[in-house]
C-alpha cells in the first residue's frame, strides 16, 4: 500500500493523496506523465537477506522516499539507500509481504560454503581468434556495455581474464548472471583464487553495480595495501560509497574505522567527512553510528573535535550577524563582535580543522573581515603556534563545497601524478573542507591577488583593464627585483600549463577574472570551482564561456618575458601542457572511476554516469595517445585564438561588479 492509513479502496487513496498535496502550500502540479505506471512517486528499497543472512519472511511497512521528477530519475532508484525514510509521518508508506516458503528460517550461505559447492570447472579451450576478441576487449577502456556474444566469450575463457587480465576484473563481474545459482558459485570460487588487484582498480568495485558481499570483501582485501598516505588521498570516495552498502555492519566500515583508530590524521578527516552530511535523512543512522564508534574507540580525540565544532558555530554566528546587517554592516562591526569574551575564548587556541597539524592559537581580530561576494564569506586571520607567518581560514555560509573539495582532489591527484613523472608544475591545492550542510573552510593562499585587481589597480577604467596586458607582467616585476623575476616567470609559466590542462580535463567553467589569483612569487592558480564537467556558465541564453581553457595574449606576454619574438619560451609552455596532458590519459580510468563513486553525493552536477562522459572525452579514453595529443593540440590552438571571447567576458565581469550597488 502507498499510505500506511491504509484508505479502504483506491478511490479514497486518490482523495487521500490529491488533498493532502492540494492542502500544501507552494506545490508545483506534477508534470504530465503519459500513463500512471510512467511517473514515479515515491521509490523504496530493501534487502530480501536480512543482516544476519538469513530470508526475510513476513510483513514489513516500507516508509518511502520522494522521486524527484527530473530528466535523470528512472522508475527505480539502485542508487538509493536500502534505509526506510525516518520521516514517516510525511512519506507514504508501502506495504509489502515476504511468503514464508518454509516452516524453518532460511540462511544465504556464507561464502567460504559457497565457494566449496563447486569448482571452476574445466578449462575452456579458446582459439586463437577468441584469444584476439578477448584480448580487444579488455584493452578496449571504454567497453562498459557488450553484446551477447562477447558475453558468452567472456564467462567462457572466464579463467583467461583471471590469469592474463585480472586487472579487468570488473568487466568480467559486469557480466555474470548474479540470478543464477550456478554461475554465482563459480564466481565466488574465481574470485577465491584471484590476484589482489592495484587499489586504481579495485577502488571501481565499490560503486553500486557490485553489491555482492563476496565481490565487497575482496575489494577490501586489496584496499588494505594502500598507504596512510593513499588512503588519505581516496578517503572522500570511500565514505561516499558506504552508502551502497546494504547493512551498517560492512567491511568497509570496519576498514575504515581500523585505519582511523591507527592514524590520528586519517581519523581527523574521517570525522569531518562523515559529520559534514550527518543532516542527510537517508544516511543520518549510518553516519552517525560510524561517528559514535569512532569517538567510542579514540576518547582522547572528542575534546579536540570539539573544540573545533564550537569554534565552526561561533563562526556560523558570525556569518549570520554579516549577513543579517544589510548594506550598513562594515568590517569594524565584525571585530567588535569577535573581541566578545565568548567569541575570543572559542574561536582561539583549536587545531585547524583543515590541517589538523595547525594550531590556530590566537585569533587576530584586527585582521578578520568579511568579503563582498554573495555569501559574505568571513576571513579569519591567526597567529599559529609554531610557525611564523600568519595563518588565514575564510569561513562560507551558503553553498556547499563538497565540490571544490572533490576538484581540489583532483587537482592534487594530477599534481601527484605529475611530480612520479619528473614534472613540477607548481600547483596550489589549496585546503577546502565541508564541515555541515552548505558550510566550511577555505585555506587563505597567502600573498596572493585575483587578475581582476591587479588589472583594475592598473587601469583607470573597468571598461578597458581586462585588455591591459602589461598589467600582469608590471605587477610580477613590482613583486620580484630583477635576479627574482626571471624565478617568478618560470613559476608563472609551470603553473599556468598545469591549471590549463587541469581546467579543461575537469570541465571548469565559470572562469572569469576574479576566479583566477596569482602569488607575488608567480605561481598562477584557480579558486572557486562551481562548475565543472563542462557545465558552462550560460547568460539570457548565450554560452559566455567559448574556450577549452583559460590562455590568453597577457598570459602569453608574461611566458614569453614581455618580447613578442621569444617562441622559445613559449614552445616550453607548449611542451608542458602536452606533457602533462599526456600523463594524465595514461591514468584517466582512476580519474573515471573516481567520479564514477562520487555520485552518491548528490551534487547537482554529478549524479550519473552521462555526467562523467564529458571526462571519459576530455581524456580521450579509448584512443591511442597519438589521437588524443591530436585533439588537445587543436583545443590548445582554440584556446589561444579564441582568446579574445575570454577578455570581452572578462570585461563584462568587471563592469556588472564595478556597478554592483
């Protein structure tokens, strides 16, 4: 049943349902729907197996969740939480009834029994032109969907991919007929036999294509391999995917609770990832039973997590206080309020909740102020305990930041990768966490300027800074005394080749002047990653972003030394780029699969794999690196010609916030 008032016939349930929606205020009417079993209402999942394993029989009253009526919704949800909906007094409830085929509880068998029911079977004699197919399939780093045939010719030399091919593992598990008896006992024993895969590899196990348990414990089983390090570098995947698992007790909680309990660090961000999205009905429980285990197991970490969680909500205080005082609000009204005994008392002497290795200790209420952007963002400045400098954190109320956090991610995985292959392209991953819903930190990049001040500061007019191109190269020498500049330049030059790649495999939009800051020291580097994968900012219709990347004339100035002969200099730029381009298609799957696990986090634009196709693109996977080096030189000449769309926006950006009122 949809009401769990249960109506007495469908009559009344379709009086029931139209008053109650007709009795809310603001309720857009459903879209049409071309029949009643086309338009979704409500979706529910659970599991047939209970946490014990053993055959749900009975009665069970399902609260459900609400279908979002968009283009991506489908008439089931496999993605979903298998968790009822806590809010049951606002969900329609379904009611369903599991037979009770036998008077004695039925158990699925634990896997080491599922295993021993029966062995691999005979070898497969394969022929020399399937030994070909098969090989064509597996280089194939596209193939996600196959035809019969090479269905049947997998499951057949099933045993080849293991013993030639066990990094393709998934491609085998894709296709395996998880209904049939049979076939689920020969793959439980192949997988009993199968070589731990590299965690790149493994890591793609864990979305929700692959729910068996079996197939669950193995991926852990290789995930155990990876370093504190690695770990650190995944862990925002990771959490996003426990929400796939179908009981609380998983393997992969218990993986991830062991290596916080071991690693202060890793336990640190553990907190805060899972704390971040502890207000999401459908993972509340799950999160917040994780939480507790975790502070149960490590006491001497709660005062210090607390510490941080007062400091988040006095910080929050002030954000609304910003917020709430109009236009007349000024920085001294900020510092006034900071000074307050309470405020002074927690917002000092905490660790950083963005590097837990930072003591912020005494806050700087002369330094604090708040931004003019939308969200009045508020910049906190500390003198820390050990180091010199001061350290600054900006504080954002309003939008969610789980993806910058996952483009930073992303940005510091390429930096990574960069750097194993000899390549230092001087990249600023700057901190980025998500503490609560629409809220968190931002690291201050220190001694740092947006282009747009630094051309505004050297122009008289809004109008015409975006087409001054000497302003970048006079601020560069203003900043670097003469035997520095040419350091600075070359920092310049590194770090612009590394954001041109990384911002166009990414698909970063919203690329205007004020999003894009260098360092007096010359390293280049983009903030504020709204957009991405290829999700380009549109106006009264018009896509005002027409370039792969951000390259233009006045960047091209600065590489080539301020003379318009130097090619040389700008032929190194060019090398750069294609290398690191390069690199990165040599390791698109992890990118892919990445993304791929990140889709259970609900950002609006990544929720299915159409989504990730800008990025299989982008990196060109499924061609050889001769084709892909093909096309990213014809985006690279586009960048560079085209460049002059990127000023004219860059001056319309300048002009509506010089007229802001």
């Amino acid at each position: 049943m949809l009401s769990s008032r249960r109506p007495r016939n469908p009559a009344a349930l379709k009086r029931s349902i139209r008053k109650r929606w007709s009795s809310k205020p603001n309720n857009k009417p459903c879209p049409p729907c071309p029949s009643l079993q086309d338009c979704p209402i409500a979706w529910v999942n659970t599991m047939v197996f209970d946490y014990k394993d053993q055959l749900k029989t009975g009665e069970f009253l399902l609260s459900t969740w609400p279908s979002v009526p968009d283009d991506k919704t489908d008439l089931f949800n496999p993605m979903g939480t298998v968790e009822k909906n806590p809010n049951v007094d606002s969900a329609a409830g379904l009611l369903i009834r599991f037979p009770n085929i036998r008077p004695h509880p039925l158990y699925y068998p634990p896997l080491d029994k599922v295993g021993d029911m029966e062995k691999n079977g005979e070898a497969a004699n394969a022929t020399k032109e399937e030994l070909v197919k098969l090989k064509e399939i597996m280089d194939n780093k596209n193939y996600t969907e196959f035809f019969e045939d090479e269905k049947d010719l997998l499951w057949k030399l099933r045993t080849e991919v293991r013993d030639r091919y066990h990094e393709s593992l998934s491609k085998l598990l894709l296709i395996t007929k998880w209904n049939r008896r049979e076939d689920v006992v020969l793959m439980v024993s192949l997988l009993s036999n199968w070589r731990d895969l590299p965690a790149i590899h493994a890591l793609e196990l864990l979305d929700y294509s692959f729910p068996d348990p079996a197939v669950r414990s193995f991926t852990i089983r290789c995930l155990r391999k990876l370093s504190d390090a690695e770990l650190l570098q995944y862990l925002i995947q990771l959490v996003q995917v426990l929400k796939y698992e179908s009981y609380l007790d998983c393997d992969l909680a218990t993986f991830l609770l062991e290596r916080a309990l071991s690693n202060w660090r890793i336990g640190h961000f553990l907190f805060w990832h899972l704390r971040s999205e502890i207000h999401v009905a459908s993972v509340s429980l799950r999160f917040g039973l994780i939480l507790e285990a975790y502070c149960r197991g490590n006491i001497h970490h709660i005062k210090l997590l607390s510490k941080q969680i007062e400091a988040l909500g006095k910080m929050k205080a002030l954000s609304d206080f910003v917020k709430s005082g109009s236009q007349k609000m000024t920085a001294d009204d900020l510092k006034l309020c900071i000074r307050q005994e309470s405020y002074m008392e927690a917002l000092s002497d905490l660790l950083s909740p963005l590097n837990p290795s930072v003591i912020l200790a005494d806050i700087c209420a002369d330094r604090c102020r708040f931004m003019d952007s939308k969200m009045k963002p508020i910049w906190l400045m500390y003198n820390p305990k050990v180091q010199e400098d001061m350290v600054g954190i900006i504080f954002k109320s309003g939008d969610d930041l789980r993806q910058d956090m996952l483009t930073l991610q992303m940005i510091q995985l390429m930096e990574n990768l960069w750097k194993k292959e000899g390549l230092d392209l001087r990249m600023i991953p700057y901190g980025c966490l998500s503490t609560g819903n629409k809220m968190g930190l931002i690291e201050v990049v220190k001694n740092s300027d947006t282009i747009a001040n630094i051309q505004r500061n050297s122009s008289n007019s809004a109008a015409t800074a975006a087409f001054n191109k000497d302003a970048l190269l006079n601020w560069l020498k203003s900043k670097n005394p003469e035997d520095k500049l040419e350091q600075a330049i070359e920092e310049f030059t590194l770090s612009c080749a590394g954001y041109c790649v990384a911002t166009y495999v990414l698909g970063i939009g919203d690329r205007h002047n004020d999003n894009i800051m260098i360092r007096e020291t010359g390293q280049l580097f983009h903030i504020d990653f709204g957009h991405f994968l290829g999700n380009f900012k549109r106006k009264l219709g018009i896509n005002r972003e027409r370039v792969p990347f951000i390259l233009t004339y006045d960047f091209v100035h600065v590489i080539q030394q301020g003379r318009t002969n130097n090619s040389e200099k700008f032929e190194r730029f060019r090398e750069y780029c294609e290398r690191a381009y390069k690199i990165l298609c040599r390791n698109g799957t992890l990118f892919v699969n990445l993304f791929a696990m990140m889709k259970a986090a609900g950002l609006p634009e990544l929720t299915s794999f159409k989504d990730i196709q800008y990025l299989k693109d982008s990196l060109a996977l499924g061609k050889s690196e001769e084709e892909a080096l093909k096309n990213f030189k014809v985006k690279f000449n586009e960048a560079l010609r085209e460049s002059w769309k990127t000023k004219v926006n860059w001056m319309m950006h300048s002009l509506a916030k010089d007229n802001r009122p």
